[in-house]
C-alpha cells in the first residue's frame, strides 16, 4: 500500500501552486477567520508574540504520520513552552478530503491529544492561498513583529514511513528557537511535502 501511495505521489515539491509565496521577512499576509469555537481571529491580534501556523489534513498519510507518532503534539507542546502561539488551518474545500465541520475537527484535535491555540477553518481556501500554503503539513513562524521568518516543512524527511520521524531534524523548531533568540534563520525556506492542499476549483 505505501509502495502504491508512494508510486501516485503527492509530495509539495510535485505540486504547483498558481500563487506566490510570501516573503521571507516581510510582513507576513493578514487575515482573519473562524476557529472550530466559533470566534474570528486575525493575525493582527497576536501582535508581539510569535506564531506557527501548520496546514493540516486528517486523512493525508503525512499527517497521519506526524499525529500517530506524536511528532506533531511535540512539536506544538514544545513551540507554546517558547510561547509561540499555534493555528493549525484546514483549507480543504466541501466535498474535498480533508473537510471537516467545526465539531468534526474538535472531536479529531481531543482524539490525537493534539495542542493548538485555534483551529482555523478556511473552506474558501483564501488564507491557504494567502501564504500559498502547498501541502499538508505546511508550516511556517512569523515573529512578533508580524514578519513571517519560516515557510517549509516541518522537517527533513519527505516521507510517510513513521519511522522517519526518529531521526528527523525539524525545521519548525530549529527556525522558532532562532526566532526566539532574536537570531537570524539558518534555513528559512524548506520544500514542503505531504499530500495537496484540497482547494476549492
């Protein structure tokens, strides 16, 4: 099954988005947009602190890949103790793989145990298109300035395998420690991986 996945590959780096990416320490694109709770948040409100957001899909075996294992809730528990506030978006348009209602991703975040701040639902795609967000999972930190410092993947090992995750350096971490440290960022720009995001057509 995984040398079948493998063989229809959805890898970021085989997808071809038909906007641009934002720029690497510019002010990274505002936008606004309802959580699974039901409030609207916009970027601008977490003004002074630093932010991850991390593009997901529940049924990409990349995903499923960093949640089974935990990688992901780490990464998350480990970004909140530098106090980076954490959005994970779900842009994948109705009728797509991946969409999910407010209470469906609720009932997946308590289940896998997962930790964000919000969970933004973005049907429209527009904030997906925003940061020209290419894969699940795509991440990236701005800091607290509002300037986005990272936009890649969370880690090295473009793969689904789950043993992968052992010996992976993660890019996320590596960029938002720097950030932290008010140092610049070694590797500011990775190539996502993992499944398309399932936009609206």
């Amino acid at each position: 099954m995984l040398k079948l996945f493998s063989a229809t590959a959805i890898f970021a780096f085989a997808a071809s988005a038909a906007f641009a990416a934002p720029e690497i320490g510019a002010a990274a694109p505002a936008f606004s947009g309802a959580t699974t709770a039901g409030e609207t948040i916009s970027l601008d409100q977490f003004a002074g602190k630093n932010v991850v957001l991390e593009w997901t899909n529940h049924d990409c075996p990349f995903v499923v890949k960093h949640y089974t294992t935990g990688n992901m809730q780490a990464t998350q528990q480990a970004a909140k103790e530098e106090g980076a506030v954490w959005i994970t978006v779900i842009s994948s348009a109705p009728g797509k793989q991946g969409y999910v209602s407010a209470a469906e991703a609720d009932a997946l975040t308590a289940s896998r145990a997962a930790e964000p701040d919000y969970v933004v639902l973005d049907a429209s795609g527009d904030i997906g298109r925003a940061y020209a967000a290419k894969t699940t999972p795509h991440m990236f930190v701005i800091d607290e300035a509002g300037k986005l410092r990272y936009d890649g993947a969370i880690d090295d090992k473009p793969s689904a395998n789950h043993a992968t995750v052992e010996d992976a350096t993660n890019y996320l971490l590596a960029a938002l420690d720097s950030v932290v440290a008010g140092e610049e960022v070694a590797t500011a720009r990775t190539k996502p991986y993992g499944c398309s995001v399932k936009y609206d057509e």
